[in-house]
C-alpha cells in the first residue's frame, strides 16, 4: 500500500516544512554535508553520462529551492542553467548564491508563464513526493523537453521506512524501483534507469523511524522548526566523512547497480 501524506496533520508543520529556515540552513552546509555532496555527485555523473555533449545542454530544475543542486551542476560546468522555484525564500537566497543563474518565481503550472523555452534536461530532486497527483506532474514536465531531452530524478525510497519526518516535511508517498518506473513510464517516458541509492544508510533510517514516531500531531510553529532544523545540520566532522566516503564506494562499485534497497532513488528517463 502506499503511504501518504496524513491531511489531518496541523498545516503549521507543512508550512514550517516549507519556510526559509530550511533554506538558510541547507546553504551553509550543502557543500560539506554527506548527504547533499553524494547526492550531487550522483547526478552530475549521471547528467555526463546521458550527453555526452552535456556542456552544451541546458538544464532546467524544477523546485530548485536555493540552488542546492543547480549551482552545483553550473559550478562544474553546466551553464545553461534554469531554475522553477514558487517558494519566495528559496528564490532570495539562490540570487544570493547565484545571481548568475535565471530563478523564475513560479511553478509547474506557472512555468510556461514564465519562458517559452524548451530544455534538454529536467531535473526534479527530492520534489515530486511533495506533489499529490505525481503522475500529472510528469506529463507536464514532458511539455517543456526538447526532442530527445531527459528527465533526471531522485526520490526517497521505500514505504516502509515512512516516518513521521515524511509527515513533517510534507511527503505524499516514498517509492519503490517498480513505483517510479511505473508512474514514468505512464507519464509517457521512456527507458526509464532506475537505481536505489544510500544503502548504507538504512541503519540510520531505521533508527530515525524510531527516534521520531512518538513525535506529537500538535506541534507549535517553533517545535516543529526546531525539529526539522536539526534535521539539516552537519553531523560531526568524522562522522561525515566516514558517511561520505562510504556512499562514494557504493557509487563507484555499484555504479548504475544497486543492491535492491536503498535510503533514496534516483532515476533518468527519455521522452
């Protein structure tokens, strides 16, 4: 069964879930945290691998937040660079960090608003678990690829490690490999690559499922910030990088293989 987000939660924590904390807090230390930096890496390979013209493909990411991932790509050489963010937080603080690069206050539904161009990559990354009708999503992310173009994704990963932090950060569903290559291939993809990523983290997970269950619906506008604030803070210095160094070695021997279970997905799909 698929897991959804809880409509009986308090909107507060949904909005917290979406407030500029998050947005200040992430840019400090996306390019030293484990998490953030593996999964950057991941999807620039995978970008290279997809064209192998790729510095000269344009790129646009949809709910680029404070360009966590876009300024990533645009550092190591994409500068054909878009951003689609409707959160007004995450738009100030990415002109902050990249006045380079175009942030168009808007979304999916606004985009066509906002430019009439076409793209050869898409990304969306940790966003469509936010989005309730996934499958419309896509179909509208299709209208805006160039012919052969490619959407690239990453996703949290199996039902059973749901946790009320899914809850708090506003998630409809997590995903399995077949759910995603499902729902892809429904919204008109093809030759969808779908591949678990972060298993060693599953240890983690569970324990956070477990730390976080008892976790109260009621939470007041600043217990439910505290919470998901400490939630993006840099573990500390060792552990971080034994985690990262870890997720590097899953990366190079796997590669586009996986062991059948992961903390994350990520997936690129043709049109």
């Amino acid at each position: 069964m698929t897991q959804v987000l809880d409509k009986s939660a308090p909107p507060i924590e949904h909005a917290i879930a979406q407030g500029h904390f998050a947005y200040d807090a992430v840019s400090k230390i996306d390019r030293l945290h484990f998490w953030y930096v593996a999964r950057n890496e991941r999807i620039f390979r995978l970008f290279k691998e997809s064209f192998p013209d790729w510095q000269n493909k344009s790129f646009l990411e949809i709910g680029s937040g404070a360009c966590n991932v876009l300024g990533y790509l645009y550092e190591h050489g994409v500068k054909d660079a878009t951003g689609c963010e409707q959160n007004k937080y995450g738009i100030k603080k990415s002109k902050e960090r990249y006045p380079q690069i175009p942030v168009y206050p808007c979304d999916l539904l606004s985009l066509k608003d906002k430019t009439n161009k076409r793209f050869d990559a898409i990304g969306l990354f940790d966003c469509v678990e936010h989005i309730d009708d996934d499958k419309e999503a896509l179909m509208q992310v299709r209208e805006y690829l160039n012919p052969g173009g490619k959407i690239f994704l990453t996703v949290p990963a199996h039902n059973w490690l749901w946790s009320r932090m899914d809850e708090m950060y506003g998630h409809y569903r997590r995903y399995t490999r077949e759910s995603l290559t499902d729902v892809l291939v429904a919204a008109g993809f093809k030759n969808p690559q779908v591949t678990y990523f972060f298993a060693p983290l599953l240890p983690l997970l569970l324990l956070r499922m477990l730390m976080t269950a008892g976790i109260p619906q009621n939470l007041t506008a600043t217990e439910a910030a505290q919470i998901l604030s400490d939630e993006v803070k840099l573990p500390p210095m060792l552990l971080n990088q034994i985690l990262l160094v870890t997720a590097r070695l899953e990366h190079s021997i796997l590669k586009d293989h996986d062991l059948n279970f992961g903390g994350s997905i990520v997936a690129v799909a043709s049109i």
